[in-house]
C-alpha cells in the first residue's frame, strides 16, 4: 500500500483538493493518502520552504512526496521528481522542493508534461509508475540540478571597531496556529555571532534578555497560571529563532497579534 502525502495551497473550502485526491485514487487505488498541510500561503516560497523543510524528511523510504504549491505547470517551471533518502517528491521545477531539499543529497529527474491529461496528471502518473516499482530513470530525465528560490536571510550589522557583530535584524517568515512569530534565523548563526555574549531582543518598548529550552521551560520558576500571556523566545524544535506567547490562540492573541510580529516583521537582537 504505497503511503502518499500531500502539501498543498488550495486550502480546504475548494474543490480543487477533493478533485486532486479523486484522480490518485483512480490512478493508484490501493494509495494511503495522508494531509501533511493545505493551508500554505500562496505565492510565499519561503513558507513553503519552511514546512516542507520540517515536516516531510523523516517519513518512511518509500514514501510518495506530492507538492500542490504553485502547482500550474509551465514551459519555466515542469513537472519534476526529486529523489532523497529514499524517498519520492513529486512537484515543478519552481525552485521551492529544491531549496527544501538543499541540505540533503538528493537526485533531480525532469518528467515530461503531458498536455491535456487534467489537472497534476503527470505527477499522479508518476506517482503510479513509482507505486508499481518502476526506476526514476524509467520515469524522467536526469538532470544535474533544478531552481532554486531566493530565500531571505538575517541583517547583520558589525562593530566598527573589532568586526564583531553587534545587531542580528531576523524577519518573521511564518506565523503558525497559535501566531507564534518563527524567524530567518537558525540556532548555528545565531550561536557563531554572539560567541557567548549577553544579548537583548528589542520588539517597540518590549524586551527579551534570555532564551528559554522549549516551550513550558518557564514552569520550571513559576506556575502556569502566572506564565498564561508572557512572551519568550526560544529555538523550536526545527532549530529556527521564534517568539512565541505562552497558552496564547485565535482567540486571546498571539505573538503576531498582540507583539505586531507578522510575517515579514523584524526584531533586533543587539549584543553588549
């Protein structure tokens, strides 16, 4: 039973998701199809950078990968399948499952667009071809490397005098179901440029002056009744620089509602 996800941006209130899961079900009868989300912003390769990054590398070899974001194929952007750790992502050349997938080696194949066979037709027949055994290189053409999208990265400003860095500008790149505020900017930079210096996080009239290990670290010190509403900052489980508002929702707020931290949003991180 081959064990198919899907990423998408068509949302839920469409039919565009219900037509797509229809035609895999037709192609590949026996396929377990699992949501991994539907709810990306469209037109924002960096979000979906950012969860197909942290949610699809640790599935099962095997596993059939499609990516429904910016999914209209183009003579500029085809249909593509990437190849790593053993498993399958299916999508188009725009740059976004290439750029996910930097960091692991992975093999590109370019699939032939088969006009007139309806909506994603070719990545689902690719993924029927995969699911009945057939090799990448029965399916599309190899090729040494796809695009890659242009991604933001943290400004950065240095003492004058010793070169230190003395200020990290991180911008939000996504806003997640309780608004917690997650940043361009990975634990390893972070650590290389403040090489253990005090630091503060300066948001309008608020600061930060620590990071805690996770997201109930604060109980360690107080109650969960006195935290309900504080702001920290931490490093997520993804190694990436958030602010986030304990127990907070759609309803209270959160960091991107009550901190004005939307994406796009900087903060500055000003070291002694």
């Amino acid at each position: 039973m081959p064990l198919i996800t899907l990423t998408t941006d068509f949302g839920t209130k469409d039919p565009d998701l219900g037509y797509l899961k229809s035609r895999i079900i037709r192609a590949i009868p026996n396929a377990q199809i699992l949501d991994i989300s539907h709810q990306v912003t469209p037109f924002d390769p960096q979000e979906a950078v950012y969860i197909i990054e942290n949610s699809l590398q640790d599935f099962p070899e095997n596993t059939i990968h499609i990516i429904g974001i910016d999914s209209t194929a183009t003579n500029q952007q085809t249909p593509v399948l990437i190849v790593s750790n053993g498993q399958y992502y299916l999508g188009n050349n725009n740059g976004i499952l290439a750029t996910a997938l930097t960091n692991q080696p992975a093999s590109y194949y370019l699939l032939e667009d088969i006009n007139g066979t309806g909506f994603m037709q070719t990545h689902i027949l690719a993924a029927a071809k995969i699911s009945k055994g057939l090799t990448p290189d029965e399916i599309g053409q190899k090729t040494p490397e796809l695009r890659q999208v242009l991604t933001s990265n943290p400004l950065v400003k240095h003492d004058e005098q010793n070169g230190a860095v003395s200020l990290i500008a991180p911008q939000v790149i996504y806003n997640d179901h309780y608004g917690n505020a997650v940043f361009n900017l990975k634990k390893e930079q972070f650590e290389s440029w403040q090489n253990g210096r005090k630091f503060k996080i300066k948001l309008g009239h608020y600061e930060i002056d620590h990071l805690v290990d996770n997201y109930h670290d604060g109980l360690k010190h107080n109650n969960d009744m006195m935290l309900a509403g504080e702001m920290f900052a931490r490093f997520n489980r993804f190694g990436y620089f958030e602010i986030f508002i304990y127990k907070s929702n759609q309803i209270t707020g959160g960091a991107n509602s009550l901190l004005g931290l939307q994406k796009n949003k900087t903060v500055h991180i000003v070291f002694d």
